[in-house]
C-alpha cells in the first residue's frame, strides 16, 4: 500500500477518468490504449488519504460525457466538469447538476481560431452557468488570456484556470497573459489550479522524467500565486493519470509536488477548504 501523506489534501481537484472503447474526438491529440475508471481512481485516493475527487471533461473524448456522469451517479464523493455545446438546454444542464456537473469546461487551447464568446450561443451559455451556480473551467494557453478572461468575467461566472494558467514557458510570469490572470484573480471571482506543472512545456512527453523546466516555471508560478492570490483563491489537482506521461508520474509524485509548491501546512489546509466551498457545498 502506498504511503499516506501526513496532511493529505480532502480534495483533488483535477483527474481524468476513461475507459479505451470511448469514441474521440476529432481533434484528440492521442488516444489512450488502458483504462482509467472511477474505481481505479477512487482507490488512488484512497491509497493517498485523500476523499474527494474532481473529474475534469476531457478533451480527447470531445463531448463524450456519459461514463463520468453515470460515475458521479455511483460516487457522492465526485463532481465533474463537462465539455457540451453551448447551446445545451437548461433541462440538460439542471439534470447534470443534479448528477453531480459542477461546471462546464471551456477546452479552447490549442485552437487555431478562438470562439467569440460575446455571440449570442456562448452569452446563453455563460447565463446559464451563472444561473446554476456552476463554473466555468478554462483551459487555454495562457498568451491568450487577455482576450478571453475579459469577456468571461463580464458574463458574470466563475472561472477555474487549471494548470497554473498556463504560463508562458519562454516569457515567464511578467508577460500579459499571467498578467491579466493576476488582474482577474484580484476581482474576486477566478481560481487557479495548481496542477500539472509537467504540462507546461511539452517536452516531457513519453520521455520518462518530468521536464525539468517546467516544474521550476510551475514552482515559480506557485511561489507567485501564492504571494499574489493566497491560498484563498488556489486549488490543488493531481491531474491523474497523468495522460502522455504516464511512465514519468505516480500519485505519490503529485502529493510531493504538493508539498514543494505549498510548504506551508496551513495554507494547504486553506486550499482544501477553497476547494470544499467550490465544488461540495
């Protein structure tokens, strides 16, 4: 049995969970060839001292959102996010809710042409999103935040950025993008996820180890958000299980990561109790 961390968080706030007969989309960047079930997941948690867990939509899978509702059905101790076309009906949505969907996820990177979200369909989605209580989960690179968080922080949601916001991995965390993220954290309705500092270069793909530069610039931003945001404003995802770099990360390795972004126990503690309110009250 895995060791359990001393202080383990209450809630993870980003995996994935999939089985390999699931259709992808189009665009998927690669497909998985193994399962990862809410079983398997759950007994991660488990393993680790952690309760709660938060499903991120997918993109790989597209809008292919049935085997993690029918999980969230089984397991009251999951929420989830879902990738849906924005002009899903409220009945659809209040039935999702009722399932255990929390918020929607807005999967816009690696897009050659962003989706002008002041257009009549995404201003009906991003109402009902409000209305609903949920929020929206941004994924995308972060140079193209300073045109897209103005318009969802005129709609009035909530905005979760997974990934650290994605930082520049050449410019660093002075450019505009983590600028404007700054700037929207201050306005009191967006959280960042630290989670997944692997991610932020691309070069640690199948290679076996983490990239080296990515996890200083995920240090680094961690350090940032921490002194800028607070814990207040964070959330902690271990991003199991880890897709495309499944060879260079365990569960263990996302809680220690953890502690090396977070060192403070109290502000850890804190985090847990943002992510609490955000996705279980």
């Amino acid at each position: 049995m895995a060791a359990v961390m001393v202080d383990p968080p209450v809630v993870d706030a980003h995996a994935h969970i999939f089985t390999p007969d699931m259709p992808t989309a189009d665009a998927a960047w690669m497909k998985p060839a193994y399962a990862y079930t809410a079983a398997d997941y759950l007994k991660d948690l488990d393993a680790h001292g952690v309760h709660f867990g938060v499903i991120a939509g997918i993109s790989i899978f597209g809008q292919y959102n049935d085997y993690m509702i029918g999980e969230l059905r089984r397991h009251p101790r999951l929420r989830g996010t879902v990738n849906i076309a924005p002009t899903t009906d409220r009945y659809v949505l209040e039935r999702m809710k009722a399932d255990g969907i929390v918020g929607v996820r807005l999967q816009l990177s690696r897009r050659q042409q962003l989706p002008d979200l002041a257009s009549e369909e995404y201003r009906l989605l991003l109402r009902r999103v409000a209305d609903l209580g949920w929020h929206v989960h941004l994924a995308l690179e972060g140079a193209q935040m300073p045109a897209v968080l103005p318009a969802l922080e005129a709609s009035g949601v909530r905005i979760v950025l997974d990934h650290f916001a994605h930082p520049d991995q050449h410019e660093g965390l002075a450019n505009a993008g983590f600028q404007a993220v700054l700037r929207s954290i201050a306005k009191g309705r967006t959280w960042v996820k630290l989670s997944a500092g692997f991610r932020l270069t691309w070069l640690s793909t199948h290679a076996g180890a983490p990239d080296p530069r990515a996890m200083q610039l995920a240090r680094e931003a961690a350090a940032l958000l921490l002194r800028e945001a607070g814990p207040e404003r964070l959330l902690w995802g271990s991003d199991a299980p880890f897709v495309g770099h499944e060879k260079s990360l365990t569960y263990a390795d996302a809680l220690a990561s953890f502690a090396e972004w977070v060192p403070d126990p109290a502000a850890r503690r804190r985090m847990t109790d943002t992510a609490l309110q955000l996705y279980f009250s």
